[in-house]
C-alpha cells in the first residue's frame, strides 16, 4: 500500500511539472505570436494572444512573463494606429510600480520615458514634462548617454508645445552634441528640426533657416512625408519673419501641397483606427469568456493530477498533448530560424554532449525603432540581423529566436573566451549594417560558457543576467563571464 502510495505521488509530481511546463512554454508561443502580430500592425490580433499570455502567466505565478505581456500590451495602446493612450497609461503605470518594487532602475528609465511620450501624444503636457524630466535624471545616474539624448530630446519636444522655446533650446544643443558624436544622421536631423523651430520662436531667423535646411535634405532623401510637410510649413513662417515674402508664398506652396498628400493617409488611419477598436472590444469579450473557461480547466486539471485513480487518463491526455505539441512548426515565420522551443531542445541535446558556450543578446531600443520607421521597418531589422548572425557564425553553431527582439546562440566546443570573440564580431557585424531608411541599429549581447553549470537553465540564465548587464551598461556592448 506504502509503495503504491508513493509511487502514485511520484507520478502526480511528474504531471504536475510537465503540465507547469508546458503551461511556460504555450504563454512564451502567444507572446512571441502576439509581438509578431503587434509589428505586421495586426493590432486586435497581438492584444487578443498578449492578454491570454498575461493571464496564463498571472495563474502560473510567473512574475517575469507577466512584466513582459504587460509592456507589451501598453506599447500596442500606445501606437497611433490604436491611439488608447489612457489604457496605454494605465499599463505603463503598473508596470513602472512593479520596477520600481524589484529595483529594476534601467526598467523603470525606460517606463518613465514610455510614460511622458505617451502624455505628450495625448496632449497633457505638464504630466509629460514630469516623467520625462524624472527619466532623464535617472539616466543621467545610470550613466546612460544615448537615452540621456533621446529624454533630452522628448522633453525639449514637450517644451515647445507649451511655448517654451528658451527651455528647450539648451536640451536640443546638448542632445545634437550627442547624436553628431555618433553620426547618427536621423537623430541629428530630428534635433535640427525642433532646434529651427525654436530659434524661430526666438526670433534668430538666420539660424533657423539654416537648421530647417539641413533637416529637409535629411529627410527628402528618406522620404519622410511628414517631416518634409511640417519642415515646409515652419520654413515658411520663417521666410515671412524675413520678409521674403517670394520664399514663403513657394515654401507654403508645397507644405499645402504635401498635406493635401497626407490627407488621404490620415483618413485610411483613422478608418484603421475605428476597425481596430471595434475588433479589439470584440477580441477582448471573447478572452474575457476564454478566460473564465480557462480558469475551470486548470482548475479541474489540478484536481486531477491529485487523484491517482485518474492518473491513466491523465497520463494519455499528456501523450497526445506531447504528441501533439511535437508536430508544431519549430520554425519562428519572420526570420526562419528555429523558435524558442526549438533553439532550447538543441542547446539542451548540445549541452549532454559536451563543453558549449550560449550568447543571449537583444536589438537596442527596438520599440523605438518600430514606433519611428513602422512596423514593415521592425521586421527587416529583424529579418536582416537574423541572416547576419547566420552569416556570421559556424555551420555547427545554431542561432534562434526566443522572444520579440531576443536571440540564443548556441556554440559547440568553446571556451568563453572564443565565444566574447565571437559576440563581438557579432556585435561589430550588426554596428556597420546599412539597412535603408534606418540609420544605425545596435545590439546588446551576454556571454556565458558551461564550467560548473549543472544545467542548461542556469548557463542561459547568466547569459541573460550578462545581456542586462550590457543593457544598463550603455547599450551595444559585450558582456561575458570571461
């Protein structure tokens, strides 16, 4: 009876990890397909699969996929194809408390940023002067000079929209001393742009034709409609301030003749817009009567793991389960590479047979990537570093996609110095990538080899405290065991 007892806890146990696991791995496929959606702009579809993730993680207790599906869900509010911002808010709030509880300072810069950009979005610019102003005091603690910048640069856009050109003209000198270091051509032509706007303000016409000039070049040859539009507009108001009445009358012309152009554009998006509140509100009814279904089954699936009598039934249900999970496709749809699940089993197959080494790195600021190029930009950064990598590495090393801008890399027979070696070609490899109409994309990696490491999770979980090392860091860099 003892025996048959504890053979029957034994195998509880079992079906209850199993069950746990399999429980982490369908939240990762639902946020990996909702991040997929969110950047093909299929916007009701990646909060239909990002709250039924959220949810799942909420009655699993992983605290760490929870953060994850709730940034999510505040960014897809916070595009202006959805324009939700008070939904968009209210995520970011919680998840800005949740950082702060854990002490995540660089999380909590991030959020901060997040919220004071989505304030100014909606128009309530002294809440957005806060948390702008509050997130780039933390970065400038955390050392931090490119989201120093890009806070310097939001904050002086704030600014301006309450009239107060004196304000932010010192922020836009000191962020432009930032971008030119860097030669980033589209983040000089940003500040140029807000700069000539506020010279303008100022009355230094001469200096404001001048900045204005410089950034239209910019972005003419980008295409940039909207940047072009509002540059002719600000040109011709500059122009009269001159009294070159000639040059107003030709840069009023062809600012009429762009809006004209972006009328179409805006009413398609507004027409977006209302489609995809409606197919949200209806995607969010339906999760909402999934979600009370949801809960009845783990319910009745917890049950039944404590009842030996039914530990047969259970015992099928995971075979086909299994079955059936094995029979998924293992291949991530944007990039080709092997998904999550897949990289995982081939890193674990790689680990039993020998001494290896895994690189965990992410793209920098690719949300701000995506919210300033769109979503067809997203996909070919990340289509195009995907095959660099791939490129790049051995024929026996294996490359995959683990989350939304997350890769693993797994390398056979290497000591962790050769793998910092190999990250950094990486690294340097991705810096000079000339991808158009983006001017320079970065990534951030961590490195870690096997030494004493027991198991493969804890190898990947340094890698992955390593990466957020490199991301606190500054970005763009290397950071390895070795």
């Amino acid at each position: 009876m003892r025996r048959a007892l504890l053979a029957s806890l034994l195998v509880t146990s079992f079906f209850a990890a199993h069950a746990q696991q399999e429980r982490a791995t369908e939240i990762q496929k639902l946020i990996a397909t909702g991040y997929a959606h969110y950047f093909r702009g299929e916007m009701a579809e990646a909060l239909a699969d990002l709250q039924t993730a959220y949810r799942m993680s909420e009655l699993a207790g992983d605290e760490k996929a929870r953060l994850e599906c709730l940034e999510n869900i505040a960014n897809v509010y916070a595009d202006s194809k959805v324009a939700q911002y008070d939904k968009a808010i209210e995520y970011y709030k919680q998840l800005l408390a949740a950082h702060e509880a854990r002490g995540e300072r660089a999380d909590v810069g991030d959020t901060l940023f997040n919220l004071g950009v989505t304030y100014e979005t909606k128009g309530n610019l002294a809440a957005s002067e806060d948390y702008l102003r509050r997130a780039l005091a933390l970065f400038g603690e955390l050392q931090k000079p490119e989201d120093v910048a890009l806070s310097q640069r939001a904050l002086a856009s704030c600014l301006m929209k309450q009239g107060r050109a004196n304000a932010a003209l010192p922020l836009l000198n000191e962020a432009l001393v930032y971008f030119e270091s860097k030669r980033d051509a589209e983040g000089i032509a940003y500040v140029l742009q807000f700069r000539g706007m506020a010279e303008r303000r100022l009355g230094r016409n001469a200096e404001a034709l001048r900045d204005l000039d410089a950034a239209r070049r910019h972005y003419e040859g980008e295409k940039n409609i909207r940047f072009v539009e509002r540059n002719w507009e600000e040109t011709a108001l500059v122009r009269a301030a001159m009294n070159d009445w000639r040059g107003a009358y030709d840069a009023q012309a062809r600012h009429a003749a762009l809006q004209e152009q972006l009328a179409g554009a805006r009413r398609d998006e507004l027409s977006s817009r209302l489609r995809i509140e409606f197919d949200t509100e209806k995607k969010e009814q339906e999760n909402r009567a999934l979600g009370r279904e949801r809960k009845w089954q783990l319910a009745a699936i917890a049950l039944t793991a404590l009842l030996a009598a039914a530990l047969a039934v259970l015992f099928w249900r995971q075979v086909a389960h299994t079955r059936r999970m094995r029979a998924m496709a293992m291949t991530d749809e944007l990039t080709r590479l092997p998904n999550r699940r897949h990289i995982l089993a081939r890193a674990e197959d790689a680990f039993r047979e020998g001494n290896i080494a895994v690189i965990a790195f992410d793209i920098d600021h690719f949300k701000r990537i995506n919210d300033t190029w769109g979503h067809a930009a997203g996909d070919l950064v990340l289509q195009t570093i995907a095959r660099t990598c791939r490129l790049t590495l051995r024929p026996s090393d294996d490359i995959g996609r683990t989350g939304g801008e997350e890769f693993l890399i797994v390398l056979r027979d290497t000591t962790a110095a050769q793998a910092a070696d190999v990250a950094e070609r990486l690294r340097t490899a991705v810096e000079q990538l000339e991808i158009p109409s983006i001017d320079r994309v970065t990534i951030s990696l961590g490195v870690a080899a096997r030494a004493q490491h027991a198991s493969l999770a804890a190898l990947v979980r340094e890698a992955d405290e390593l990466l957020y090392q490199a991301k606190t860091s500054g970005r763009n860099r290397v950071a390895s065991a070795a």
